[in-house]
C-alpha cells in the first residue's frame, strides 16, 4: 500500500514541479518583457530630449550668427564712421596769409596811376585791350556787317506776295474776271539770270549776303517779279514788279493797274483810290528820271528797261523798282509823297482819279 501510495504521489509532484517550473518561466518571460517595455520606454524618453537639445542648438546657432552679423555690421559703419572721421580731420582749412602792409600800399598806388602807366608797368593790359577790340571787330563784321551791306525792307517774301495778291486793285480786277498777282518764285542765280535793270540797278546785293529769285505773274506771260532776300533772316532787301510796254493805250493802264497794286501791297493803310492816285501821278511825271519817290519806310520809282527774249528778240519793260527808305542817299530821292500829301488834300485826288479808275477796272 505504501507502494502504491508513493505510485500515485509521484505523479502528482511531477505535475507540481512541471507548474512551478511553467510558472517560473512565465514570471522571468514577463520580468523580460517588461524589462524590454521599460528599456524601449527609457529609449523614447531620451531621444525626444535630444530632438529638442538639437531643435534648441540650431536656433542658438541662428542667434549667434544674427549676432556675429550684427557684430559685424555695426564693426563695419563703426569702421566707415571711423574712416570718415578721419576724412573729416584730414581736410584742413588753409587760412590764407594777411596781406601786409606793403603789398596794400603798393596795390593803393597802382590804382591810382594813369591808363599809360598802367600800361608801362603790365605789359599785359594792351594785350588784353588789343585782343576786346579785335574780338568787337570780328563780331561786328560776322553779324552787323552783312546786314548793313543789304538793306531790309522788314518784310519777307511771302509777306510781301500775300500783301500783293490780297491788294485792293487785285481784288476788284479778280471780281471783274481778272488777276495780276503772282506764284511764289524760285531762287536762281543771279550770275546766270542777272536783274532786268542791268546797268540801271541802283540797290543792289552781294551774292554772299542776300539770295535771290525771280518768277513769272500768275496767268500772263507779259511780266514777272524779281528781288533779293537775306541771308540772315529772309527779309527783301528790294522787289521789282516789271511789266511788258507797247505803244497802245492799253499798256498804259495795264501797268498803272500793276504800279497801282504794288503800292497797294506797301501801304495797306491806303484805299484802293489813293493808291491808284499815286501810281497816277509817277506816271504822268515819268520822263526819263530815274530817281524815287518816297513813303513811309519804302522808296519806289518806275524805270523803263529793255531786255532780249526767246529767239533773240528785244522787249521794252516797266519797272515798279521798290527799295527801302534808308538805302537811298539824298541826291537819289525825287519827291516825298508824305509832305506832298500834306500839302494836298486827299479828297482831290481821289476824286481826279476816280472816273479813271472804274473805266480801268471794267
């Protein structure tokens, strides 16, 4: 019975033993796994305080450098600073010397000494005198002479042509289905085309100083207009309306029309009746003299002429020669319309002049 009694408890103390031994490995598998737990959990812990230490270092290292620049920028204005002080004590202000007593004395009595002294003891004065005066020379000849060499008549060209056509004479003649006026001329040379006047030119101009043109009238072929302009501001300098002459009573009122409106184109002021009137009266005076009659700023005077046409044919001119007033010497003045004028009333001699006007103008 013993025996079987120690049978059965055998049994039952491999089991207890097999128990203990699952438990004891149970208890050292979790005493491991929480060994591992608390090992990966220490692990955790002390890399996320190292991602910060290292967040921490890279924005102390940011601070630092905007420091050192800060540093270095202040360093730098320091140092330009610095350099600009020393720019600054470097400039020194030169205060110049007093002049003494003697150089003041000596200055005091060379004022008062005479232009000829003056001279005699700085020889450079002339010199500079010398070289003003010819400088005023070369300036005066550049500037004042060619204008004093070629008389302006204050107008220009086309001034002049505008007057013209625009002439009270003109205007009547183009309402009765005529026109006398002209086109706008061209420049030529006068070496080649010399004025009709020839040798009986009075005013003339120098080739270097004035440009000159010549042009037929608007719609006949019996005259033309010619004259000079200046070079330095296109003013005329003369104009010469000319007109082709036969012996027929005709022609005689073809150019007192064409005198008529030329000094209806040089004293706008006037009536169509007053200009006609003096036209008149220098062609009633015409007998060879060639001398001017005078107005205002302007001169003019009608001289007959000749000059050789196509086919070698000699023409007989009238000239409606027109200068300015101040070109003309004394002896070269035939009447002064302004004291005739004066003397005569006005009245009169539009009213001697009228019937032939509008017989002219039908």
């Amino acid at each position: 019975m013993s025996k079987s009694m120690n049978k059965e408890q055998e049994p039952q103390q491999n089991t207890d033993e097999k128990l203990e031994n699952n438990i004891e490995e149970t208890a050292s598998e979790l005493e491991e796994a929480a060994e591992e737990k608390a090992e990966e959990v220490t692990e955790e812990k002390a890399e996320e305080p190292s991602e910060e230490k290292a967040e921490e270092a890279v924005s102390d290292a940011a601070d630092e450098d905007s420091e050192e620049s800060e540093v270095e920028n202040s360093g730098s204005e320091s140092e330009e600073l610095s350099e600009e002080d020393g720019e600054e004590e470097k400039t020194v202000i030169e205060i110049p010397d007093p002049v003494s007593e003697e150089e003041k004395a000596a200055n005091e009595k060379f004022r008062k000494l005479s232009l000829i002294e003056k001279c005699k003891q700085d020889p450079l004065i002339p010199v500079c005198a010398i070289l003003a005066i010819l400088a005023l020379i070369v300036a005066g000849i550049y500037f004042l002479l060619p204008n004093a060499m070629t008389p302006s008549m204050g107008m220009t060209l086309q001034e002049f042509q505008t007057r013209y056509n625009n002439g009270e004479v003109n205007k009547s003649l183009i309402n009765s289905g005529a026109d006398i006026g002209f086109r706008s001329p061209s420049y030529v040379d006068i070496k080649s085309q010399p004025s009709i006047l020839g040798s009986k030119e009075v005013i003339s101009a120098k080739s270097a100083y004035a440009d000159f043109f010549n042009g037929p009238l608007k719609y006949f072929s019996i005259g033309g207009i010619e004259g000079a302009t200046r070079k330095s501001d296109n003013m005329l300098s003369y104009v010469r309306v000319y007109v082709l002459y036969g012996e027929g009573e005709g022609d005689f009122n073809t150019i007192w029309l064409y005198a008529s409106n030329t000094i209806s184109a040089l004293y706008p002021e006037l009536s169509m009746y007053q200009a006609m009137d003096i036209a008149m009266t220098a062609m009633n005076e015409f007998n060879g003299d060639e001398r001017f009659y005078v107005k205002g700023d302007f001169a003019f005077r009608l001289v007959a002429t000749k000059k050789t046409g196509d086919g070698g044919i000699e023409y007989a001119y009238i000239v409606v020669d027109v200068v300015p007033r101040s070109a003309l010497k004394a002896d070269q003045i035939r009447k002064d319309l302004d004291v005739a004028s004066a003397s005569v009333p006005a009245s009169e001699s539009v009213s001697d002049t009228t019937a032939a006007t509008t017989a002219a103008t039908k």
